[in-house]
C-alpha cells in the first residue's frame, strides 16, 4: 500500500492501492456511459452484499446521512422510535429523531455492555413503536449487538427494525432476506458509510431498504426532507443515467472497487476474519495490561476499546505512537484519557496488526511501562494463526 502511516481508528480504515488508483481515475460527466456503467455495478454490488429484496440508495454524504435517510423515510413527526444504544453513536439517533418531531424513547446500555433484551421486551409491550433503532457495532464502545435476539424481538412487536451498520457492514452479517425467528423477523434497513469495513475513503452515504421499509415511505403523505427524500433518488438507482443531484463520480469509481473486494475475499471468509482479527488483538494487548471495556461475549470484531494500565498518560501515549506513524483514537465521552480505540477492519492485515501490537508496546516502554513486546506479538501471531486456519 502506497499509504504513509498505519491508520487503525475506527475509521477511515486503510485504504489499498486498487481503490486509491480507482479513486484518482478520470473524472468523467455523471451521464456519460463509462460512469453510469460503474455505478450500476456498485448497486448491484451493494444489493448483493446486503442480500436486499427491496432498493438501495448510495450517496454523496456520510454515516450520519444515511441515518438521517432511515429515520426521515419511515417515521412521521408524531410517531414513536425506540432507540436501543450501545455507546455514543446510538445516542446520535436522538437529536435526529427530534429534528424531525418523531417522538423518542432511549433504552441505553451501560457502556461496555448489551442492551439487557429483558428491557427491550418491556419497552416494546408497553408502547407501540413505528421502528426500533439498533447500532450493530458501537464505534465508542466497541461492543456488538446481538441481531439473533433483537430482531425477532423488533419483529413480533410490528416495529421496523433499522440496523446501523457503519461500523460492521461486510464485517458481521446483515443479510437482509434472513428470517431470524420465522416468517417476517428480517431486517428492513441497514445504513451505512464507505469508509469503516468496506475500506474506501470517507464520502459516502448507503441506505438499503426492504420492502416493508419501502412501504412505510410510500404510505407517508411527505417528508421533512428533499435530498434524504428516497422517492427522488429511485429513479437514479434504477437508472443512474437519471438526474436528481450530481454524484460523486471518483468516490463511486472508489466504491465499486471496494465492493469488488469484498465480493472477491467472499462474505464467509470476511467475518472469520474480522472475527479472528478481533480475538487476537485483544488478546495481545491483554499482554500489556490493557483491559477491553467489552467483554469478549459482547466485542464487535471490527474495533476495540481498551483501557490503559495505571499511569498511561493518553495524549502522550498516541502522540509517541504517531511519531512511528500509527495512529490510534481516544476514547470519547466519560472514557476520555482512561482508554483508547483501535480499528481492526476493511482493508487491515495481518502484517499491520502485527506492526501495531509492537509499536505500541514500545511506546509504552518509551513512556516509561515495562511491557513484553515479543510475548504480545507472539499472543497475535499465536491467535491468528489458530484462528484463521480454522
């Protein structure tokens, strides 16, 4: 990879040279052929992916854009969202949910921790809810959510079930048309952006909605929204040849080649290794006294948060870090100084974890903490190797 730095926050993730080329290929009218056949392959790619029956919508924008899109598109001012948060990016749904007057109940998970299914079920008999929200993968807390149990749960009580996928799209599986307890219990939206597991530069928005999400907009008189609107962007992804607002070409040339990726790696094959990934770097950082806020039961495989041992001075620690080029994420909110987050997802490779678990071992000596660098480097190889060749 031509990339300078070893970048492993919870995105952007580390991008290869294929996109990078993809991404600074001509830039040619949005309606000229070449494009249009492009864009159609990222569609088509997308639908795949996601294993929709319904329609997706790829735009110009970012994570916080395609949630907006879900809420706008299927709950009306007046109606009620259930949010069920892990960690500060669910909490994000509830000043877009109030943008839009859409009345809204939070059942927060202390952090670190699943959301206890004994309260969603409270929750959802008590109140009749338009849709639930469910982060699949917390990126402040690095915990996973647990589809098997909520889905179905969503399901049964008649709300539509949104899942956030920006930080476990091709990572964990969100295949649309799965029936999780039965007849109906599938997903109907997953949103997410191009830069986290599916390893292309920031830029883009992705919305796939089912066909009971798809009906829920069509019952809906209007909504609040222009752009977001989906009834604007359909003709376009039917045919992308269609104006509605200009795309973004060279991101959508960058996608489809990400896409391309993922398809050619094979889903199967990326969720063991996302999930190995995840496993052996928290493992090895265990080496150094570094304690994830998840517990395993509950960590998503495409990032972690870990707290630091007695005496890491945070700002110190990744500024050491970056020095050797590696760059890691503080952690937000109440988390701030006391731990950190490292992406493990997209385009990631053994040799970077590698290079990680070794740097930051000896920044840590180089800020004063006796730590085993080659017993963690080899706990990560250990791991990795037992896991990936399973």
């Amino acid at each position: 990879m031509r990339n300078e730095e070893l970048l492993l926050i919870p995105g952007p993730t580390p991008v290869v040279d294929t996109i990078y080329d993809a991404l600074g290929e001509e830039t040619r009218a949005h309606t000229d052929p070449r494009f249009v056949s492009r864009f159609k392959s990222a569609i088509e790619r997308t639908k795949r992916i996601l294993n929709t029956d319904g329609e997706v919508f790829i735009v110009a924008g970012s994570g916080t854009l395609a949630m907006e899109m879900a809420l706008v598109n299927t709950i009306a001012a007046g109606e009620r969202l259930l949010i069920i948060s892990h960690g500060y990016f669910g909490d994000r749904f509830i000043k877009l949910g109030q943008a839009f007057g859409i009345q809204i109940d939070l059942l927060q998970a202390e952090w670190g921790k699943q959301v206890d299914l004994k309260h969603v079920k409270e929750h959802l008999e008590k109140k009749q809810y338009k849709a639930v929200t469910v982060t699949h993968a917390d990126t402040s807390t690095g915990v996973q959510a647990n589809l098997e149990e909520l889905i179905p749960l969503i399901k049964q009580h008649g709300a539509l079930a949104i899942v956030d996928g920006v930080c476990a799209t091709t990572a964990v599986p969100e295949d649309m048309q799965h029936n999780y307890a039965g007849p109906g219990t599938a997903i109907d939206i997953v949103l997410t952006g191009s830069q986290k597991a599916i390893g292309v530069p920031p830029g883009l928005g992705i919305v796939a909605f089912s066909q009971a999400a798809l009906k829920a907009r069509n019952e809906m008189e209007s909504v609040s929204a222009y752009y977001c609107d989906i009834h604007n962007w359909i003709p376009v992804m039917h045919d992308p040849s269609k104006y509605f607002a200009t795309p973004p070409v060279n991101m959508i040339y960058a996608l489809e080649e990400g896409l391309r990726i993922v398809e050619e790696e094979g889903l199967k094959e990326r969720y063991v290794r996302h999930k190995a990934y995840g496993l052996a770097v928290r493992s090895a950082l265990r080496v150094y006294g570094m304690v994830p806020l998840a517990e395993e039961k509950d960590a998503a495989p495409t990032l972690s948060c870990l707290y630091y041992p007695e005496g890491v001075d945070d700002a110190a620690f990744r500024a050491e870090l970056a020095k050797e080029g590696v760059i890691l994420s503080g952690a937000l909110a109440h988390l701030a100084g006391k731990a950190f987050r490292i992406g493990h997802m997209g385009n990631t490779t053994p040799d970077m974890l590698e290079t990680a678990i070794r740097k930051i071992g000896e920044a840590l000596q180089n800020c004063g903490h006796e730590v085993d660098v080659e017993e963690a480097v080899s706990v990560l190889q250990d791991s990795l190797g037992s896991l990936l060749t399973i």
